[in-house]
C-alpha cells in the first residue's frame, strides 16, 4: 500500500504563497511559506528557516479569486530539503469553519 493509498483526504499539488505564524506569538513575525500541496486534511509547504514541530501554528492562504483561508494547524514533520537550504513541512488543520472546509473541498475536486 503506497502512502497516497493511506491517506484519509485526496491531496492536490498546488503552488499557493501563504503565512505562517505560531500561535501564542505576538507581534509581527510572520514565515513566509509556499503551499506545495493541500488537501481537506493539511497542507505541504515549504520555507526559509527551520522551525519547531512541537508548535501550533496559524496559516493564511489565498486559494482563489482573493478569497483567503485562515485554519490553525499543527506540524506533523519537518525537513531540510537537500541542496536549496530550504525546508518543508506537512500539517494537519486542527480547526477549519465550515465555509472554509468546503473551499478546500472544492478547490481540491477541481470545482474553483
């Protein structure tokens, strides 16, 4: 069974510039990221410096049309890619709304 076989939601690759920033931090300290992939459940994204797994994060993302999602996540794994110095991670969402969970759900069945 490969890993795309085990997972719970369909996963789509994507290139969406998104924020990241850990959530009992105040302040403007905002990571840049970029969304390789996303799903109903998490996203992949990739970024500039390494940051801790152990943290609960919010992320911003534009998905489309200027319409922009916002969902707390929690890091699942973190890696540096080899050769470019930068790094990748995958999250699950630990709390999407409603509205949200369903632009995810269509932006990832083709339907936005």
């Amino acid at each position: 069974m490969t890993t795309a076989d085990q997972r719970q939601f369909r996963r789509v690759g994507c290139e969406i510039p998104s924020r990241l920033k850990k959530v009992d931090e105040a302040g403007p300290n905002d990571l840049k990221t970029q969304i390789l992939d996303i799903s109903e459940g998490g996203v992949r994204f990739r970024f500039s410096r390494p940051i801790s797994s152990a943290d609960r994060f919010y992320i911003s993302l534009e998905i489309s049309h200027k319409t922009t999602i916002e969902a707390n996540v929690q890091l699942v794994w973190t890696h540096r890619v080899p050769r470019s110095g930068e790094y990748e991670a995958g999250a699950s969402f630990i709390y999407l709304s409603p509205q949200d969970k369903q632009l995810i759900h269509d932006f990832v069945t083709g339907k936005l």
